[in-house]
C-alpha cells in the first residue's frame, strides 16, 4: 500500500470513528452549568489535574443517558471508570434510575455540585461524589452511595461532564468529548435507544410524563387510584406495558418520600405533581443544612 493510500485509508477509518460518536449521542440529554467564577477564592494547592479544572472553569458541559449493567465486581467497575475519566479528563456520574425524580432532579444535583465545588465550599473530596451528595439531599458519603451503582442488576443514568477551558469552550467540543467517552463507556453499560421516549418507562422524561397525568391526585392509593392511573396511563401502549409502568411509578414514588423525607400531609398539600419539586427543595437545603 503506497504512502499516499495508507493516509487516506486511515483518514476513513477516522471519519467512521466520528460517525459512530455521533450516533451514539441521538439520545443524550445534553446541558451546561455556567457559575460565576469568585475572584476571592484560592483553589487549594494539592489538587490533582482533574480538580482543578473543576475550581478554574466557570461552565461544565453534561450529556446523560439512561443505562442498564449487569455488574459483578463493584471494585473492577469503579476502576475502569477511573481510567476512562483520566483518560479524558471528564467527570462520570452513575445514578441508581430508582431514586431519580427525573431529568430536573439531576440537572439541580449538578448545579449545586458544581456551584459548591467553584465555592471551595464542597463537602466530599471529589465532584463525582459532591454530585451523589446533592442528588441524595445529605451530607453523608455513606448515604449518597445508595444513589451509585451496586453488584447485580443496574438500572442507571449516566452524566458524562466536562468542565470548560481554553481548548474547550464551546458545547460542540464539548459534545465530541462526551460522545467519544460514552462510546468508551459501551464496553461497560448496554445504552437505551429510546432514552428520551417518555413511554418508556426507564426513559429521562418518563416519571415526569406519567405526574403530568396526575395532577388531580392527591392521595396514594385511594379507591379512585386504578380508575385515575388507568386514564393516565392512556397511550403509553399495551396493557403489558401499563402495568410494567404503574408498577415502576409506583415503587419509584415510595422510594422517593422515604429517601427525602417526604411525608403524606405534604403530598396531600402538594398533590403528587409536585413530587419533583419537593426533590429538588431537598437537593438546594443541602447548602443551608452544611
């Protein structure tokens, strides 16, 4: 193969590479968080490449996708991650699907992580965990890992973040780089395909989609509870997949009020619509409770 040929070869292959990272962004929520930098704060001196980045970049670009793992060793998973990260010089967030109050949940965790982490006011020694930590509403460590991956069966939502600098400041650098590590991350976590179909029950926007049709209820369960999520559930597809759903809301809901606290009377006040934004009132005390 002449000189000329094996560069143009390559070129292709590179070409093909890019085309696969960009087919693996079609169901990615994508966002960014912009915080103020403080001209008062001194970022501490022994912090390794990664953190610092986190203290000097004032914006930090996310992609999320819903996943599914089946993970043996907990260890060996928490590893690869870690070299991936290194590797790319990115944060990757893993969050248990089942204590998530939808998309507004996640994007409010970050927010807060990241505002913190910009502050020097974080309580945990990494952003990743920062973020477990506003996402579970506590200060402990110990606690907001029941929000991460565990051995067994995942059902997860995956944020890949990246913080701005000079080499990355705009969201389309910053997509390339999110989409190349979550093609990375293929090897580990099987992606939904129908991550933004609110049918889907384990999708981004489903909890939010399935609220919307209660917005009248505002005890759980009650006599009416099979006649109102039956009406509810109109359109989500076969009556296999309704109960699928009503089950997963259900459970979801449960866990949800007992992780935050979230008590009967205030949902009777509230109605059961408001859940996610009962969520995130929880998420933002973190900063008045440390």
């Amino acid at each position: 193969m002449t000189e000329k040929n094996k560069k143009r070869t390559e070129k292709e292959k590179e070409e093909i590479k890019e085309k696969s990272q960009g087919n693996n962004t079609e169901c990615c929520e994508f966002f960014s968080v912009e915080i103020p930098k403080d001209s008062n704060f001194e970022e501490p001196e022994k912090t390794d490449s990664k953190d610092k980045a986190c203290y000097r970049a004032s914006i930090l670009f996310c992609g999320i996708k819903a996943a599914s793992a089946e993970i043996a060793d907990v260890k060996n998973y928490l590893k690869e991650l870690k070299k991936t990260e290194d590797k790319n010089n990115v944060h990757i967030i893993c969050l248990d699907e089942r204590y998530i109050a939808g998309i507004r949940h996640i994007k409010s965790a970050v927010f807060h992580a990241k505002r913190a982490w910009s502050r020097g006011e974080q309580i945990s020694k990494s952003f990743e965990m920062e973020v477990l930590l506003y996402a579970a509403g506590t200060r402990q460590c110990s606690e907001a890992g029941s929000l991460g991956f565990k051995r067994g069966r995942n059902r997860l939502y995956i944020c890949v973040a990246v913080d701005s600098s000079e080499r990355i400041n705009d969201s389309k650098t910053a997509g390339t780089i999110i989409s190349k590590v979550f093609n990375e991350l293929s090897g580990l976590f099987s992606f939904d395909n129908s991550c933004k179909d609110p049918k889907n029950p384990y999708s981004l926007y489903a909890y939010d989609f399935f609220l919307e049709k209660l917005q009248n209820l505002h005890s759980f369960p009650d006599e009416d509870l099979n006649k109102t999520k039956k009406d509810a559930s109109k359109g989500l597809g076969s009556e296999k997949s309704d109960e699928k759903f009503d089950e997963i809301f259900k459970k979801k809901t449960a866990a949800l009020m007992k992780m935050f606290e979230i008590s009967d009377d205030e949902i009777k006040i509230a109605g059961y619509s408001r859940l996610p934004e009962l969520v995130a009132e929880r998420v933002a005390l973190l900063d008045v409770t440390k």
